[in-house]
C-alpha cells in the first residue's frame, strides 16, 4: 500500500488510475492491478469481501503492517497483501518447520508426517505446509492433535478455502482448531491455480526456519519448495528408510541432488525431533 500511495498519492488516485499505469508507475504485479480496477469498477463487490472477511475475523496483512508475524517477514518483497485467519502476533513465539510432501502419500508416510508434527508440538515447535491432501494435512492434523501451532499457506483465496473446505474445518472441532492459522497471498475469492500454488511453494520455504521433506515424487511442488529452502540458506532434512518402495521414491533423488541431510525413519521420532529442532535458530527476518 506504501508502494502504491507513494506513487499516486491518494487512495482515490490509485482506484482512478488505468491498468498500465498501475504496473508501470507502482511496479506491482498484474494480478494485483487487476483486483485494483476490478474493485474501482465494482466497489459493492469490494465492499462485500471486505465485510466477509471482517465476519469470519481475518486480518488483512500488508509488507509494512506492525502485526506482520516473524515468520512472514522474511518474503515480503513478493507480495502486496495476504490474508490471515488466526492471531498474526502469536506466531512470533514459535520456532517453524516446514514440512511437505506428495498428495498421493502412503500410508507410512502419512503416518510418519503426523507423528513428526505431534512430537515437534509437544516441544513447541510450529508447522508449516501448504492445506493439501496427502503429507500437508497429516502435518497439519499432527500438530493440532497436541494443541500446538500450525500454519496451513493457502494456494487459493482465503474465502474461497472456507467456503471449499468447510466440511474438512467443521471437522477439526475437538482438536483445538484456533491452533490452525490459515495465510493466503490471493484475492480472496480467487480459485486454485498452478501459479498461486507455486509462489505458495515459495512462501513455505522463505516462512520456515527449517523444511522437512517426508514423500517427495521425482517432480513437482515439493522439489520446488525444497529447492527454494536451499537457495535461501535454510536446513533441508529429507526422510530416508522407508519400508515400501514406493513411499518416497524420489527422496534419494532429491537428497543427493539438493544435498539435505537425511532423517532415518526408523529411528526413534523424539530423536529426529530433537536433531531438527537443534539445526534451527530462529531470528528476526530481515
């Protein structure tokens, strides 16, 4: 918002201004010049999103907000706004670790992914992964099961989630579910779509203090975040041992690839819980 004031000098300026001008003048990206004519143009429908999102209590977030929690300070460069469900200030508390994997997961690593989050909870540490089936939710759902912190990056707006993943929400009751804060960088009505899912898989990276890697495929989303935890200088750690061949299949890969130091799943999880959390020295982002 700093940007674009600086640039034109009134809020009414910025909802008057054309397209191009701004791109050109703000340099912000064009998904969110869009959302800025579409709400000059249809303001009863600005109105509403924002009376939604006051109704479910989410917070609208921007790069220079005071409340902007630890974590998400450290990519604020790449994007303008996100939305929050969940208190902003009490993420400052926890250590984060990220943890990702396949949607198609097996069974030990689902099982795995949730016993991780579990015992990293119990030592108050925060998770963080991405809402989606598979590896993310069993993190999610781990965390939550001993009342402890969980993140869920959002790839899609964060009203369109509430009102997608209503059923899966209604069904936390029991696990403590304002444990759960949910962080979207898109409109908030805005469908889910390769690219919003991939800059997630950024956002994953640049929020943890370190990424857990537990089923990776040979491609996809999670070579993307794990190679984005790397090039920013966070410890990668991906589960090796596995019993069946399919679980993991392209962990080794990524492991020699990318480097990571390798988590042996048939040690004891307490122990690899203590291993991680040791690798990490949360700060203050920049």
């Amino acid at each position: 918002m700093s940007r674009l004031l600086s640039a034109f000098g009134s809020h009414e300026a910025i909802l008057e201004a054309p397209f191009p001008e701004l791109e050109a003048r703000a340099g912000i990206r064009s998904d969110l010049a869009r959302e800025i004519r579409r709400a000059a143009e249809r303001p009863e429908e600005a109105w509403e999103i924002l009376e939604a999102l006051d109704s479910c209590g989410a917070h609208v977030l921007y790069p220079d907000s005071p409340e902007l929690p630890r974590p998400l300070r450290s990519s604020r460069d790449s994007w303008h706004f996100l939305t929050m469900l969940g208190e902003p200030r009490a993420l400052d508390t926890f250590p984060v670790i990220g943890m990702v994997g396949c949607r198609r997961a097996t069974p030990e690593g689902l099982q795995f992914a949730h016993d991780l989050a579990a015992e990293l909870g119990r030592r108050g540490v925060a998770t963080l992964s991405g809402m989606a089936q598979g590896i993310d939710r069993a993190s999610h759902l781990g965390s939550l099961s001993e009342g402890a912190q969980t993140i869920g990056a959002l790839p899609l707006g964060l009203l369109r989630f509430l009102h997608e993943e209503r059923r899966w929400l209604h069904g936390l009751e029991g696990r403590r579910e304002e444990n759960l804060a949910l962080v979207s960088g898109a409109p908030p009505r805005q469908l889910w779509s390769v690219s919003k899912a991939m800059r997630r898989n950024g956002w994953i990276a640049a929020w943890c203090d370190a990424l857990v890697v537990v089923e990776a495929g040979d491609k996809g989303g999670t070579w993307k975040t794990a190679s984005s935890a790397v090039r920013l200088g966070k410890p990668l750690w991906v589960v090796t041992g596995f019993d069946s061949a399919e679980a993991g299949v392209g962990n080794s890969s990524l492991l020699k690839t990318l480097r990571g130091q390798a988590l042996n799943h048939s040690e004891p999880i307490d122990s690899l819980a203590e291993r991680i959390q040791s690798s990490i020295v949360p700060g203050e982002s920049p």
